[in-house]
C-alpha cells in the first residue's frame, strides 16, 4: 500500500502534483527554514528535498531524487530520477538534469543548461587527506554530454558542450567543444554557435509525460526578464 506523500515543514504553491512515498521538507539536526517550493511543481515516488532549500515555479524531480538542505534553484528546472544534490549549491533557471545525476556541494550551475544521464561532478581533488572542497561552476547555455566527469574547481564557461565520456580536470573557455580523456577543447563548430534552444528546453517532452508545453516561458525568455 501506497503511504500518503510526508510534508512536515514545507511552503508548497498552488497547483502541485506530488505523488506517494514522497517527503518533503526533511528535519534534518540543526534545520532553519521550511522547504520553498514554487508553483505547479511535480514531485514522483521516492524523492526526498530537506528544510532551508528554495526551489522555483515549475520544478518536475523523477522518481527517487534526493535534494539536501540550503539548495537554491530557478524556475522550470527537470531533475531526473536517480539525482543526488548534496546541497549548499546552485542552480539557475532552465536547466535539465538526466538520470543518475551527481552533485556535490558548491556546485553552481547557471541557466539554460543540459547535463546528461550518469554525469559526476567532484568537489574534492584529495578527499580524506586534505581538507576543504572547491565545486564546479558551469556558465550559461553549456551542454554536457552523457557519463562525463568534471573536476574540483572547474570552471566551464558559457555555451561549452562537453562530449560524452568526457574527463574534465581543466577550465573551458566560452563557446568551445570539450572531448576526451583527459578533456581537450577547440572552438565550438558552427552549427553549435547558438546556445540551446529554448523551445527544447522548456518544452521537450519526456516520453513518459505527454501533456503539451504551454508556451508561457516564451514572456518570460524573450521578454525583459531574459534567462541569460
């Protein structure tokens, strides 16, 4: 039987959807705030989002999704199933994160960006030998190929795609292809010049979820409150 989804502390919008076997708002010790979750969210089976993390309109989280404490993340961001956010990162708006994502803290993560499934960030070059974390920081309109991992400290710029089966252990300058292992870069071909397409973003449907896009992101991306 299927157990009723758990609320102990959460500031939930209108129009949700939130499925069984759900909790939110998770008492962890030393918790502040309640769990901010904006309108017309859609929360699937199994996942757990703790206290003191703001979330934005329209978030969709997959089946068995764990978001820690002190989150921040933007309107219309998908996060898919099997996807640990440590906590105490970032996240902008527009954002898609495939299955069997990870995310430790410190990340931060602008907007408009694709990360595919199985992609693993570090935050630690010597975890257990020598103190202190330095997360990844990803631009705006970056794709991230399947199964890539990026190293602490990290930086990739704007409109980087980085292939599949990618090992990055350097910074990437804006508007370049990143490929390899360890991760090379040259400039971006050209059909790739234009940033990600705002209609798949927002609208590409998963095929397990067929109701229509209702263009109301377009106001908002091409009017004055543009993403980038």
């Amino acid at each position: 039987m299927h157990n009723a989804p758990e609320m102990r502390n959460c500031q939930l919008g209108p129009d949700a959807e939130i499925e069984p076997n759900v909790m939110l708002g998770y008492q962890y010790p030393g918790w502040r705030k309640p769990l901010v979750l904006g309108n017309r969210a859609r929360i699937h089976t199994g996942t757990v989002i703790y206290a003191d993390t703001v979330i934005g309109d329209r978030f969709t989280c997959g089946h068995n999704v764990l978001v820690r404490a002190e989150c921040e993340i933007g309107d219309r961001v998908v996060i898919l199933h099997g996807t640990t956010l440590e906590g105490r990162l970032t996240i902008g708006k527009g954002v898609k994160i495939m299955a069997h994502v990870y995310l430790p803290s410190r990340t931060v993560i602008g907007s408009m960006v694709f990360i595919g499934p199985g992609v693993t960030f570090l935050n630690a070059m010597l975890p257990m030998r020598e103190a202190g974390v330095a997360g990844v920081t990803i631009g705006n309109h970056v794709v991230i190929g399947g199964g890539v991992t990026i190293g602490p400290g990290v930086t990739i710029s704007d409109n980087v795609f980085v292939g599949a089966g990618a090992v990055v252990m350097q910074d990437i300058p804006a508007n370049s292809l990143a490929y390899g292992v360890p991760a090379q870069f040259r400039p971006l071909p050209e059909k790739f010049e234009k940033g990600n397409d705002p209609k798949q973003i927002f609208e590409g449907l998963d095929l397990w979820d067929n109701r229509p896009g209702d263009g109301s992101w377009k106001a908002e991306y091409y009017g004055d409150d543009v993403l980038l």
